[in-house]
C-alpha cells in the first residue's frame, strides 16, 4: 500500500508557530482533511482537494482521510495546535485501530504543533514552569465526576492545571464548576490566566484571581490556566504583568 | 529602556521543528545566550556574538542576558524545546522579580517551541491523547518526596505523565524508584515510552512495559512518556506500534 497519511498541528493560529515539518507535509498532500476554520488557515496550492468537516465529526473525519489514504494518496488531517493533544491524532489511532488490518500497513506520521497551553503561557510569562498537567473540561467524553477527582488531584498535589475546552454552547456550567473546586485546595489569590485566540485577531489575554476567575467570560477559544500555590505575578508598570511558576518547590505543602 | 530580551524555544532538536516566529528572534538578536549544545543548533550570523554557559547556571545566564538587554542591545536567550516547560522561562522571571526595578520596564518576549513530550509523542502516535502532565524528575529544585506524592496524585488520577529529566549522573536512582512507585497505582502492562534525542542524531524511540520499564536505559536526553489504564498499543507487521490515548474514558477507575 502506498497512501500516505499525515496528521499535521497547525500551531496556536498564527503562521508564525507553523514549522517547517508542518509546512512541508501540507505542502506535499494532495488532499486535506480537517475542521472548516482551521483548514480555512491553509493557503490554498494547485491541485490539493479540501475536505470540511464539522467540529466533534473527529472519528468520521478520521476514517474518511484514512480510506482516501488507503487509495495510495498522500492525504493530511490539519489540526489546530499540537494533533496529540485534545485533537485528531488519538482519533486517527482509534480509526486504525478499529479498521481493516489493512490500515496498520499504511504509513502514517504525526507532525507536532505549538499546543495551545504553550501559546498561551509564552503570552505571559512562564505560568508552566513547574509540574503541571492539562485536562479537557468537555464531558462529552469522559463522566463529569472523573473531570472533578482529576481536578483534586491535580491541584491537591501543586500541580499547574491547563484547561482545554472550558465552556462551550452545550457545556455551560462546567468551567464555573470547576473553578468552584478548586477553591476547596487553592487560596483565592492563586493567580488564573484567560488566553483567548492566541496568535489570531481578537487575541486577548488577562490574568484573574481564583476567587473571580468564574466571572471571566470564556470560551471554546479560550485556554486558561490555573496557578498552583507557588505561582507569583510580577506587576509591570505600563505592561501586563508576568505571570510565572518558579523552578523549585520548597516545601511539601505545594 | 530600549533593550529587548527574548526567551527563545528551539524545539526538540531539527530545525524542522523551529517556528518561524523563534527563526525570526534569533536573526534580529545581536546577542545569544544559552547552553553550548543549543547555542551550537543556531546558524551563526554576522555580527551575532554568542555567550554559553554550562548546564544548571540557569540564573546566572538570565541575569547576564537581562543586564545585556538593560543596556539597551537586543538579546535573546536560547532554551531547547519550549523556553517555558522545565526551561529558561521561569529562570528569566525569577531573575527579572529579584532584579532592579529597571528590570520589569524591559521588553521580555517569550517564544513558545516543540516541547519534548509533543515531539515524542508525536514520534509514537498519541499517548497524550487524554488528560495528561508533566513532572520533572530532578530533585535538585525540589524534595523527591513531593515528586513521589505528585507521582501518586497523578497516576492515581488517570492522567497520562510525562517524566522530564529523567536520570543524569548526579541522580541515578530516580528513574527507577519512580518507576517502582507507578506500579503501586498501575497494571504491568501499562504502556512506557521512551524517546531519546528526539529530533537529532540518535533518534531511538522505544515501547516497554511498566514491569521491564526501570531495566530500559534512559538518560538526560530521553523523554518518558508513562500511560494510563486507558492507554493502548497497536502491533503493526514490519513497524513500530502505535500508542495512543482514546479520547474517551469511560469509566471512574481510569
């Protein structure tokens, strides 16, 4: 079989964060799969087909560019930020894994991306530079009460929390929920950065405090990420302040 | 103040991982600052001069590169990977919070790059696919009690961890005490991963098993990805599996 499938990160929107490894096997497919918007952020080249499909279509999508894959053409997925992180790469492996044996003969390739959180914490400073993790608020995959025990032990044991997907139509109260839980392990000053479509227009990006962080408006564009108790913000006289976490960790109670 | 100080991220090695955006900061710099090895990836530029220093001289080369910048040059600091996950990021901000007010007048931009852990991952499928962290294994910046209760919290939890600094010549127990201390949480069988020079020459990237993973060589340059319950593997005849998160997770125990 000769079809080839790669699954490309874009980058954090900008194509300021588009490598050359992800520019190269864009440039090389002969057809993209992928999200209207974000395909919308591929120059368009002669001879390459598009293939739109809607948000949460990832498995369809997904078998769909692997069929076109298995005909012997050189396809790419595009994904926003980093294809392994909330994005289609596990859902091409589900795909594989699920399909034809034929499908693990094809030659398939990640190419990663800057992932949101790392665009997001560059804005500001240095927000993950200690342990931190990174959880999907969606429930849509995955029971509420897991995103909550994730949320204790995450913050019960000083780690810097990333959150993707914090509000969405159908997800309303999720994020003001867990914000809400958080209060139960972190101080009410434990500084929270809101990044919203970084590196696109509209890019807006705001430091709060825990104890108003849920009277923040955020959305599906939006990554925030929530401080452990080592985080400190540096105020800047005519700047927004620095946001960071510091290397080492003293004592056990962080 | 004129001076402008940049926090560079290379990426995990190749320059097919160097953003446009971390190309352009290092062409504008009159300045470099860095460890030798990543200094040596940055193609030399007329006029450019360039100050290394050792590995763990972290502070000290921020507060070289910030008064270089003070004095009105533009410099940029050079950091593998993301300057922000495990890097030169937060010493840069330390150093900017325990400087001269001066400092926080300066212009700081941080530019974010391929983090390990992406560029691994890539490499393998999508073991990040779920909820996931990320914990440094060097106990030089913090007790090796709070790493081992960050180990239990996440493990514990579901998340997927990703270990930074594994081993190096002064810790060469670690890796495999921590390795010990995940089998109380997880099965045997749990998927490990271990990318080494990811990027550069010498590339291995290897799948072993939670119960053999302490016997597998590891060292400053690998990167180790440790699943969860959830995380599976994909044999493919003739090439290295898959590894991959789903994206759901269906149940309490995860």
């Amino acid at each position: 079989m000769s079809g080839h499938l790669a699954v490309v990160g874009l980058g954090s929107g900008d194509p300021r964060y588009l490598t050359p490894e992800a520019d190269a096997a864009l440039a090389g497919a002969q057809a993209l799969y992928g999200y209207g918007p974000y395909l919308d952020r591929v120059p368009t080249r002669p001879g390459q087909t598009r293939h739109a499909s809607d948000n949460r279509e990832e498995r369809a999508r997904a078998a769909a560019a692997l069929r076109h894959a298995a005909q012997g053409a050189r396809v790419a997925v595009v994904s926003g930020g980093d294809p392994g992180v909330f994005a289609m790469a596990a859902a091409v492996c589900e795909e594989i894994e699920a399909g034809p044996e034929s499908l693990c003969a094809l030659e398939v390739v990640f190419v990663p991306g800057i992932t949101a959180m790392l665009a997001v914490a560059a804005r500001i400073g240095a927000p993950l530079g200690h342990d931190f993790c990174a959880i999907s608020l969606s429930d849509n995959l995955k029971p509420w009460e897991l995103v909550e025990r994730r949320l204790d032990a995450a913050a019960g044991a000083g780690f810097v929390i990333a959150l993707y997907n914090p509000v969405s139509r159908a997800r309303p109260w999720q994020f003001g929920s867990a914000i809400e839980r958080l209060r139960r392990h972190l101080p009410a000053s434990t500084p929270v950065v809101f990044g919203r479509s970084v590196g696109r227009s509209g890019e807006h990006v705001s430091v709060a405090t825990l104890d108003r962080a849920d009277a923040v408006s955020a959305d599906m564009a939006t990554l925030v990420i929530v401080g452990s108790r080592e985080t400190r913000v540096i105020p800047r006289a005519g700047r927004v302040p620095l946001v960071y976490t510091p290397r080492a960790a003293a004592e056990m109670s962080a």
